[in-house]
C-alpha cells in the first residue's frame, strides 16, 4: 500500500519557456518537437477550415455561384478532406503524444529523439507539396481518390498529392515505431502495463495500427503513381487492371486510419473525465485493453466502405465485423459513464469538451451502426448521411478531445491557464454551430442529397442555409481559442506545477518542464486514477510539500494565528 511519504521528483521553481526560436529550428527536445507538431496542424486547421467555409458559401444556393466551375468545388472538397485527416487529426494527435508520453512514463524524452525530429520535418514539406497543387493543376478526385478519376481524368497535383501522402505516411510510421518502443522499454520501476496512464495505452494502440496499416496505404499511392507517370495500368480496367484493388487496399489502411484519428482521442478523455470528476477510472482494465481490441477488429471491417459494389457473399460477414467493433466502443463509454456518475463534476473548459465528446461521439457510434447495417447502406450510401456521421465521429470525436486536451495541458506546456470565460464561450460556440451543421445532414441525406456535388435539388436549400449559417458560426468559433491562447501565454494566470491536483507523472514536476523533464527519478503512484482515497491525498500533500507554493498558486494560504487578545489592565478602582 501507498505511504504518507513519497521521493517527488520535479522542481520546486518553473522552468523558463523556450525562446520562441527554438519552435522554428531543428530540435531532439520532445517537448519543442509536441509543441511544433501541434502548431503545425493547427495552421493547416485554419487552411482546411477556410475551405470548408468557401464549400458552406458554395452550397447556399442550389446552383453555381461563388466557383467558376465543378473542377473548382471538387478541389476544394479534395484537399479539405484530406487536410483534416493527415495535416490536421494525425499530426496533432502526434504532438500531444509527442509531448505527454515521456513525461506521462517519467522519462527524460522519446527513445529515438533524432528520428522524432525527423517524423516532424516532413510534416511542413508535405503540406506545402499538397497545396502546391494549385499551380499545376491540382488534385480532383475527393481524398479517397478513386480510379478512374485520379488515374485519366485528374490534372498533375494528383500526382503531388499522392507523393505528399507518401511524405505523410512516412511520418507516422516512424512516429509510431518511436512511440511503441519508447512505451515499451522506458516505463519507470513500480509502471508496469497496467499502472500506465490510458492516454499512453491509446497512444500505443494507434501507433500500432499505423505500423501495420500504413505500409498498405503506401504501396496503393506507389503503384497510383505509376500508373499516372509510367504508363502502367494497375487501376485501368479497360488494359486489364481492376480499380477495386485501389479501393481494397485504400480501405484496408483507410478504416483502420479511423481508430488512428479517434483513439488518441479517447485516452485524451479518460485523462479529462476522471481528473475533473475526481473519481477512479470505472473498469480502467477493460478500457486499456479495449483499446487494443479495436486496433486489432479495426483490421476486419474495411469492406463496408464497398457494399454497393462488394460481392453479395461477402456483405454480410462484413456487416458482423462491423457490428463485433462497436463492443469494445461500447466498453469505454459504459466506463466513461461510470466514472463521471456520482462524481464532484469541475465544469471547467476541458471538462466542457469532454462532456461535448462523449454526446456527440455517441450520436456518431449510432449512425455509424446504421450504416454498417447492408439494407441501410445500400440506400444511404454517398448521401450526406455519410457525411454527418464521419463528421459526429472526427470532429464532435476527435476535435472536441484536441480542444479539451489543449485546455487540460496549456497549463503544463505554458504555466499559464487559459482563460475559462474564454474557454467556456469557446466550448458553447463550437458546440452550437456543430451541431446545427452536421445533424440536419441527416436528414438531407435520408432525403436522397447527394455529396460531393456543387448543385442539388432546390429542395434542399432551406436545410442548406441553415448548414451554411451553421458552419460559419463554427468557424468563428475557432478565433475564440486563437485569442485565448496568444492573450494567456504571457498574461495568464501563474499554473503551478499541478493546478489540477492529478496524479498522473506529468504533474510531479514544473510548468513548463525543464529540459530534462524530471530532477531525480520519479515514483509513479500506485494508481493514476486512484482519486479520493487516503493513499491519494497524501501522495498530493507529498507533491505540495516539495514544490511549496509553485505547486498550486490558486490555493488559498493559510492564515497565521491569531494573537490572544491581552487581558485589560486592572483599574484604580478594582
């Protein structure tokens, strides 16, 4: 059992920020390197949003108005989609764990710091790579970029597309072998697995994934390749090819990609639901390991992408996969519920978003049943059904875990909290303007609208200015944070080294770290989620004893006694 008394590794003064230089140089600090991996993606965030808003202004009225032409409208769908995904979703995702993972395992940085600022490197060049498309043609055929469409009939940013995924998808790789290696042989003694935090089991998860699914990925953009620049003809059905074997394969890693965009996500939570409920991890086992569940399922249920054009045989045993995934899903969110039931609930920012996950992930989960069910999907497929769903998912899922995390970990990464007006009318805007955007796509698909098209039937213009209006207040929202973040990094209030009294490593030493992370070796508690037990509060009384008022500048100090009052002195009459 855990004792009153505790060796705290950390310091009991703040380390300085880097020099904002240091952001715009190469460094092995895995700290710098998080920090650039998230700045980075949110830069192509607003790019990519930019688009979404121009595809809202499009979509206003039913026919043509702002775009020259359909090229122009499915270039911008093309790149907005495939932005969000592997410029945005991944890479942030990458730089939470960048910047969390070693300090969550009390290490003083990633097991291959060179190769981790490698994987960042490529990041910016791919971006650009993509984008610049535009002044040679750029790339058409949405961001699943089926054949025929990306092979005969895509100008030659498809070809540049193609090679940035390849950049991208190198990226993750090394990325994830740095992850896995690091979670596996750089643990602290008294960490075993299931002492670990379940932000670093889901970062393991997904990294695993990437390993095994991303190689598929890059061999169907190697033979795309081809095909547009060395006359081959792997995806040309009329000289023998078959462009099902691009959607095979493209789904193959596709799907699981899924997981790789939502599970970081779902450690993110965990963190943020039990720290600001103050309540242990309802079935902390059960969601580790269902993490590793759906990396592996995630493999089995690729081909419901395809059921208009699968073999009829095979429809079926895909819909059960489909349905096998949602249990391990099912898990976290029963363990999530009861972890938050009964709890002394902090609505804070980051818990806001949390919450906000966890509501619209569950609208998501349930459309997403809806369509891995063959009688339904036949009928909804490529309608913007499809489109709500995927968006509840990635962005009420994904997105909504960046905001919380960003609002949980400034504090660390900065010594500055950001500020929670700010934060909650932040949280209200996005929340209000995504749904009104995405849930009416229900209906609009159920009603038969296609997507990815530039004109549709006037009957759907109503829910279409509503989507649109919808949409803009979405994308003001993002300001919201922009300005919370640049007014709160220099003038915000003084965090301390752990504002929200967790117990998880990162907390047990200054905001920001210093370079090395840790001042000794630090002794992880018994367990990370073990809120409201006696071990618990003494372990914290530990922490505070050893960063002194660097531990908690908000608490209040104690008064000093109280002088007893003289007795009066007698008088001349007494």
């Amino acid at each position: 059992m855990a004792t009153a008394t505790y060796p705290i590794g950390g310091l009991q003064t703040p380390a300085k920020r880097p020099a904002l230089s240091e952001y715009f140089r190469w460094s092995i600090d895995h700290k710098i390197i998080g920090v650039q991996y998230m700045v980075t993606a949110f830069i192509f965030f607003i790019i990519a949003g930019t688009m979404a808003m121009l595809i809202r202004w499009e979509l206003l009225t039913p026919a043509t108005d702002l775009m020259p032409n359909g090229s122009s409208y499915n270039t911008l769908f093309t790149l907005h989609g495939t932005m969000m995904i592997f410029t945005w979703i991944v890479p942030m995702f990458a730089g939470f764990g960048n910047y969390l993972v070693p300090l969550m395992l009390g290490a003083k940085d990633m097991a291959f710091p060179w190769l981790n600022a490698f994987a960042f490197w490529l990041i910016p060049p791919a971006g650009l790579l993509l984008l610049a498309g535009y002044f040679v043609g750029p790339a058409e055929a949405g961001w699943t970029s089926y054949p025929p469409l990306s092979t005969l009939f895509s100008p030659d940013g498809q070809t540049l597309w193609a090679l940035s995924i390849h950049l991208l998808g190198l990226s993750s790789i090394l990325g994830a072998i740095n992850f896995i290696v690091t979670v596996k042989n750089m643990r602290p003694p008294g960490m075993g697995w299931f002492q670990m935090p379940l932000f670093v089991w889901a970062t393991f998860a997904t990294s695993i994934i990437v390993v095994l699914a991303t190689p598929f990925l890059a061999g169907a953009l190697t033979l795309l390749i081809l095909d547009r620049v060395a006359g081959t003809t792997f995806f040309n059905a009329a000289a023998g090819g078959d462009v099902l074997l691009w959607q095979n394969v493209f789904w193959f890693y596709s799907h699981p990609a899924v997981y790789i965009m939502v599970l970081p996500g779902f450690g993110i939570l965990s963190e943020l639901l039990s720290i600001h409920s103050r309540k242990p991890i309802f079935g902390y086992r059960m969601i580790a390991l269902s993490s590793m569940a759906i990396a592996l399922v995630g493999f089995t249920v690729w081909a419901h992408h395809m059921f208009t054009s699968l073999q009829p045989e095979l429809r079926i045993p895909f819909m059960i996969t489909s349905f096998i995934i949602a249990i391990p899903t099912g898990i976290k969110i029963f363990g999530w519920l009861g972890t938050i039931f009964g709890g002394r609930i902090r609505l804070n920012s980051a818990m806001l978003f949390a919450l906000g996950f966890l509501s619209l992930f569950v609208i998501g989960g349930i459309s997403g049943m809806m369509l891995g069910s063959v009688p339904v999907d036949i009928h909804m497929h490529d309608t913007y059904f499809v489109v709500s769903h995927f968006h509840f998912v990635l962005f009420g899922g994904s997105v909504f875990a960046i905001y919380g995390g960003i609002y949980h970990w400034f504090p660390k990464i900065t010594g500055r909290m950001l500020n929670e007006r700010l934060g909650k009318i932040h949280f209200a805007l996005t929340y209000i303007g995504f749904f009104f955007t995405f849930f009416p796509m229900h209906m609009v698909g159920m009603a038969g609208m296609p997507r990815r098209v530039a004109e549709y039937d006037p009957q759907f213009q109503n829910w279409n200015v509503l989507i649109g209006f919808s949409a803009f207040l979405l994308g003001i929202s993002t300001f919201v944070l922009v300005y919370n973040v640049f007014v709160s990094i220099n003038r915000g209030k003084v965090a301390g080294a752990n504002p929200w009294r967790a117990l998880t490593l990162e907390w047990q030493t200054s905001s920001p770290p210093p370079a090395y992370n840790f001042v000794g070796d630090p002794i992880p508690f018994e367990d990370p989620y073990g809120y409201g037990t006696e071990a618990s509060k003494a372990y914290l009384e530990a922490m505070e004893a050893r960063f002194g008022e660097s531990f908690n500048p908000e608490k209040p100090k104690a008064l000093p006694p109280t002088a007893p009052t003289p007795e009066p002195e007698p008088s001349a009459g007494d």
